[in-house]
C-alpha cells in the first residue's frame, strides 16, 4: 500500500458518487484503469493493516460506501463465475442498466 492509499480510494467513490444518474455508469470512471472496484479492494488491503482504532473509523466510511454502491449498482446476473468476481462481492455488482 501506498502512503495516501485510503485517501485516494474515497476521493474515487466520492466522485463516483457524485456523478448524475440513478445507477454508475460503467463508462465514467476517475481515470482509465481506476474503477471504483479497484479503490474497494484497496479499502479492503488497507483495513488489513490498520490499528484497531482506525480500522473501526475506516469501517464505519466503508460501510456508508457499501450501502451507496449496493444502492447504485443492480445484482449480478445469474450465471458463471467470472475471474473478476473471485474477489470482493462488489466486482459482481452491474453498474448500468
């Protein structure tokens, strides 16, 4: 992990979050490569090293984020299991209709 790594990631879903519409549109992202996916698995490497205190902080925030992708996002279609999926629940989410 990098020194400003958790700020980075919430400056993503911050701006991600901002954008117009009901559902995130796949096509905007921070910059190319930079999916708000990507900024998730960084929050979750991160709360792997944080002190106690601080990874209660961060949860709360991660929490709030979860809440608002699960809301933007649509459920995964039912069907096979892609490599990108393994990971966290968020990279199965759809982000556009």
């Amino acid at each position: 992990m990098w020194a400003d790594a958790v700020a980075d990631a919430l400056a993503r879903f911050e701006w991600a979050f901002k954008q117009p519409g009901r559902y995130l549109n796949a096509s905007q992202v921070w910059q190319p490569g930079l999916e708000v996916e990507y900024a998730r698995d960084d929050l979750e490497e991160a709360m792997l090293h944080l002190p106690r205190g601080a990874r209660r902080d961060i949860g709360r925030q991660i929490a709030r984020i979860d809440d608002e992708f699960e809301r933007r996002t649509l459920p995964p279609d039912p069907g096979p299991v892609s490599e990108r999926t393994v990971g966290g629940w968020w990279w199965s989410r759809i982000r556009e209709r």
